[in-house]
C-alpha cells in the first residue's frame, strides 16, 4: 500500500512541476497582452481608414479606387502617408 502512495505522490508532484515549468511568467503575459491589444489597435485603424488601390487601366491610365481591381494587379495604399513623406498632388 505504501508504494502506491508513492506512485500517486510522484504523479501530483510531476504534474505539479510541469504546470510550473510551463505557465507563463507575467512579463511574457503582459507582452502577449500588449500585443493583442496592438493587432486590435491596428485592424480598427484599418476599418477607419480603408486603403485606396491603384491600379492601371486597360488602356494603361492610372487609377485609384477605394475597391481592388478584378483580374488586373494593384497596389494597396494607405490613404495617411508615413511621416517624413512628403505628398504633392501636382505630380503623375
């Protein structure tokens, strides 16, 4: 009888000791929460700010569109440019 405490002893602390190696520290915790509220962050600018699409034509004139071509390529663009670049509406 005495053995099979020992086994069911060796169980708990094994189990014991590999919900321990394996739980998260809170430093790993707060990054994992500070990155889903980052991707949250991001994907509600995008839905306030949908990209535009340009694309070209085909007669090859540039357009740009608030909806991708079908069957042509495109580029995806965001319609707030970068800092420290500079947009000039008078050029092609």
């Amino acid at each position: 009888m005495k053995l099979g405490w020992a086994i069911v002893a060796g169980i708990v602390l094994g189990a014991g000791l590999a919900w321990w190696t394996a739980r998260d520290t809170p430093a790993e915790a707060a990054r994992a929460q500070a990155a889903h509220a980052q991707a949250g962050a991001d994907a509600r600018a995008e839905a306030a700010e949908p990209p535009l699409y340009r694309w070209r034509d085909a007669a090859g004139r540039l357009q740009i569109t608030e909806r991708p071509p079908k069957g042509r390529p495109y580029e995806r663009l965001q319609r707030q440019p970068r800092d420290g670049i500079e947009v000039h509406g008078d050029r092609d």
